[in-house]
C-alpha cells in the first residue's frame, strides 16, 4: 500500500506562491497616481494629464473674490462684520457660506464639463487652532469641521472619479508677504518667524496623511502654497523672487515630507517654489522619489518660451511638472495655455471654480445689500443697518449654491473644446422661422478669430503689456468687452467696438426665404461704419451711423431682402469704423 508522506518544502511553496499571488492583487487593486519619471501615472503605467479647478474662496475667502479690497484678508473681513452684526451672526454667515459653497452637485458638475481633478485650498484654521490659542503650548487641538468637510468632499470626489489635490493653502501663521493669500496676520510671527507655527504645519500633514493615506482618489498632497518670503533680504525681496538659497523652505518642506512618510509611503508630495511657486533656486533635487513640482501661471504669454523654464528644470531633474494653479484671465488665454500645456504633457488647475466675476466657470451673484456692505468695506459708504448686513450675507451665502450661480459655458469651451478645434458654435441654438431675435452679446463661441475678432483679448500685464480684455467684466469672457445696461438690468451690449472688430452668429433656418435684418445699436459722437454679410455674402458694405448727441440714444438700422438658405447660415457683423454700442439682432418676414 503507498503512503503518501508530509512534504513540507511543497507545502510552503504552495504557501508562498500564494502570499504572492494575495500580494499582486492588492498591489494591482491599489491604483494611487505615482511619479513615474517625467510623467505622472496611475497604477497600470498610463499618463495621468490632470485637468482641474481650484476651489479658491470655499475654506479660505481672498478678499478680491467678495469685490473687497481694503483690509482684504479674510481675518480682517470677518472682524468687521462681526463689529456690525455682532459674533453669533457672522458666524451664521460663514457656516452657510462654507456649507453651501461646494456641494455633491457642484463635483458632479465639474466631471459632466470634463474635469478630471479638483484642488483644496484649505484654511489650517479648520483644522486645527492657532498656536497663540492652544490650552497648552506646543500641543494640537484638532478641530473636526475641516476634516468632515475634506470627508464630505472626497466621497464625491471618488464617486466621480475625480482626483482630488490637497492644498495647503494657509499655513499656520501665512507662508509669505501676500497676505491674502493665506490669510495672514503681519501683526503675529509668521511661518518662517516661527519655530511652533512650523511644527503645528508639519503635525498637520501628518494628521491628514494618517486619514487619507488609503485613500486613492487623493491624487496627491500639495504641501504649501505659493510661500513668498525674503529669507536672505526680507527688506528688499519681500516675496522671495530672488533668494538664490531658499534653506528655510527647503528644510520645512523636508521636514513635512518626512512626517508624511512615517504614516503614508503612497501619495504623491507635491512642492512648490518660492516667489509665488516658481523659484526653486536651491531647492532640488528631489528628495523623495514619488514627487511632483507645481508652478502657478499668471498674466503672461502663452509660447514654447514661456515655460521653457520649468521644461528644462523637468528635464534635469527627471521629475514630473504641474500647473498647479492659473486661470483669472480671457477665453482666449485659457485656450491658448491648455494648448501649450497640455501639448508638453502638463496637467493643470484652474483658478477658481466660483467667485464673483465671469473669469471662471461659475459666478456668485452679488445683491443691493451686500453691495451696500462691500461699499463700506472699501471706504466707499456709510455703515449699513446691522438688519440689511444680516440680510446680505445670507443673500450671498445663499447664492454661493450650484442652482443660484451664473454658468458660464464660454469658459467651460474655452477649456476643453477650443484649444483643439477652430469650429465656431452658437451660443445659444438660433433657430430661424418667421422671426428671430438676438442680443449682440451671444455671439457664437469660438477662438478669436473664427467666432468674433477683437483687437484686445487677454490680460498680458506680467509680459509688461497692459491690455484689459473684456473691459466690461461681465456677461463673457471673450475680449469682447461687454457692459450691463445703466438704466435696465440684466441688459448687457457690446461696446468700446474698436475699427475692424467683427462679430457672427449662427443660425439655423427652417427653410429659406429672404428676411430683414435689423440691427439695434447706440450711437457716438462720430461716424460709424458695419459691414452685414451672410455665408460669406455682402448684403451691405457700408452702412452709415451718423454721429449723435446723445450717446444713450439707440438706433434701428435695416437691411431689407437678405436670403437665408435652408439650414445653417451665418451672419457677420463687421465694424468698419467702430465706436458704437451694440445691442441686438433682430431678423423678420
């Protein structure tokens, strides 16, 4: 009879080649990004090219975003209303703002747009106290409301598939001279003045990397924004542009890295230079190896040469770049950075997601009220009644909801459809039967150039070129400069029409016929000259707008038999000689 005997080599072979299949499962399971190289990836080795907002003016309020711009950090803004409406007030206004700023229908927005990825500016302030408020020096309260609302934002986040970017916006005591960025308080000891101020920065990170560390929809830990400090001549390089050394921020952000690692070996650590993220003079190599470098974007041109800089700092130093944050500029820019970016295999994030004004793809409504608090803020007013300041904040924080804001899908285009197409669409469908009306302002959406021209179409200031852009602010974010009407509300035009600026809209006919055009503009005090064509055919070349007294007063001007084809047509308004305001379009039988 055979006996079969124990043997146990092929019984722990067994074993391990178990453990090592469990092994490969969970490793293939975990699907965190990685710096991989030059590139950032996800699990199976494929480039992750992050496209993202920044959710600027949620857990941290720059005054700029509220129309404040005297005694603008959000410490002081919060001081001052508290004098006129007291604490418990004031308290209600900011948990209404932060509770209704970013909500689940906010994410599922931003992925049906076509965002893949969100940045958290957060205010250290939520979660945990200052160092001059501590029970006990050297010691850390942790407060619980950042932390839900970081929970509550995630569980979106995952459920969208998006990457969610955490951003230490404002650090414990401010990381640099621009005050508002990270709400400091010049009258206490800042990050860099402060040894207790740097260790509660480094404690918090490691809190947060203890409670996110499995979590693999954090697509990385951003561990300071934009410090802007002088370490070597404070007096004379306030931000820090020119530090040839950077020791201090180096060693903090070591310091962070280290913390960060004790508890979690996954997320990718993402730094950033001084001067406002750009100066990494003394700073690199990288010290660890899953690390990715961000540069923020302002104001400047959008060529090869422009970030040549960070490409070859990429290539040196073999390590991943991110445009960690840009935006607050035209359609036009937008397209043309996503273009450049995107062609070098640079991720970025937008800034912001919501404020007030159209630079961005949502915009928070203002309301008499908080335009009468905003006047006081700025020196501009009397101190309104406590009742009306109540009254307006709730307003506004109200409207800081998804369903009350302003979309702007100019933006949303601008973004992702106009950096790879020079197709022109219309803004709002025009379909053609026995009349059509349309405002001047929903001109098609599209490149300048292909759905309007406009001599000055984005804000160049850092590359030593003033232009304003869209110098009305509102409505669009094209150069077109568009204004609200002074007399009705929510009554906008073109104005400011410079000579050989045009615009076009499509429209779409039920079935062809010859039509009246009729155009509503103002007149100035001097002549003005539109060129009318449809489908690339003169109907008029030169019609004349006399000049007149009144620059308020508007005109009709027809041009009779126009023939529209079945289906698409365009019109192109040309101003030959401009000047005028224009108001709409109207077409009839």
């Amino acid at each position: 009879m055979l006996v079969k005997t124990f043997q146990p080599k092929k019984v722990c072979s067994l074993f391990f080649l178990l453990l090592c299949n469990l092994f490969f499962i969970t490793t293939d399971a975990q699907n965190f990004l990685k710096a991989h190289g030059q590139r950032i990836v996800n699990a199976k080795g494929e480039n992750i090219l992050l496209r993202g907002e920044g959710l600027g003016g949620w857990m941290l309020q720059e005054g700029y975003m509220l129309g404040v711009y005297k005694g603008s950090q959000q410490h002081n803004i919060r001081a001052r209303i508290e004098d006129i409406i007291g604490q418990q007030k004031t308290a209600d206004f900011y948990n209404a703002w932060l509770h209704n700023f970013i909500q689940k229908a906010d994410i599922d927005s931003m992925k049906a747009w076509g965002f893949n990825s969100l940045r958290l500016p957060m205010h250290y302030n939520l979660f945990t106290l200052p160092i001059e408020l501590e029970p006990v020096a050297g010691q850390n309260t942790w407060l619980d409301k950042g932390f839900q609302m970081t929970d509550s934002l995630l569980a979106w986040c995952k459920a969208d598939d998006i990457y969610l970017v955490l951003d230490l916006h404002a650090a414990p005591g401010g990381q640099g001279n621009d005050l508002n960025i990270s709400d400091r308080d010049a009258s206490k000891p800042s990050l860099w003045e402060s040894e207790a101020n740097r260790q509660k920065t480094i404690a918090l990170w490691k809190k947060l990397a203890e409670r996110y560390k499995d979590e693999e929809m954090v697509g990385g830990y951003d561990i300071l924004n934009e410090p802007n400090w002088g370490f070597t001549d404070l007096a004379n390089d306030k931000n820090g542009l020119s530090e040839k050394i950077n020791a201090p921020l180096k060693k903090l952000m070591q310091d962070i890295t280290a913390a960060i690692r004790e508890v979690d070996k996954n997320h990718i650590i993402i730094i950033e230079g001084n001067g406002w993220g750009n100066n990494y003079n003394g700073i690199l190599p990288a010290w660890d190896n899953n690390m990715v470098l961000s540069f923020h974007k302002y104001w400047n041109y959008n060529r090869q040469q422009d970030i040549q800089k960070i490409l070859d700092t990429r290539n040196t130093y073999n390590v991943p770049v991110w445009l960690g944050e840009t935006g607050e500029n035209s359609n036009v820019w937008f397209a043309n950075v996503v273009r450049l970016l995107e062609k070098n295999n640079i991720g970025w994030a937008m800034w912001p997601m919501k404020k007030m004004g159209a630079n961005n793809p949502l915009e928070i409504k203002s309301n008499p009220k908080y335009e009468e608090l905003k006047k006081y803020l700025n020196g501009n007013g009397n101190k309104p009644a406590e009742s009306d300041v109540y009254t307006g904040l709730l307003t506004l924080a109200a409207d800081a909801k998804l369903e009350n804001n302003i979309f702007h899908k100019d933006v949303i285009d601008a973004l992702f459809r106009q950096p790879f197409s020079d197709a022109a669409l219309p803004f709002h469908a025009n379909i053609l039967e026995d009349s059509l009306s349309i405002v001047a302002t929903d001109y098609d959406l599209g490149r300048n150039g292909v759905a309007y021209y406009d001599m000055d179409t984005a804000n160049y200031r850092t590359s030593g070129v003033n232009s304003a852009g869209n110098r009305g602010r509102v409505y669009r974010n094209d150069g077109v400069d568009i204004y609200e009407d002074s007399v009705t509300n929510d009554i906008y035009y073109v104005g400011d029409i410079e000579d050989g600026e045009w615009l076009q809209y499509n429209i779409t006919a039920k079935q062809q016929g010859t039509y009246k055009i009729q155009l509503t503009v103002a007149s100035v005090n001097r002549l003005a000259k539109i060129e009318l064509a449809i489908n690339d055919k003169s109907f008029a070349k030169e019609i004349e707008i006399p000049a007149g007294n009144n620059s308020g007063t508007l005109q009709k001007l027809a041009v009779n038999n126009v023939l529209f084809q079945k289906g698409k047509n365009v019109i192109r308004i040309k101003f030959i000689q401009g000047g005028i305001s224009f108001y709409s379009v109207n077409i009839s039988r």
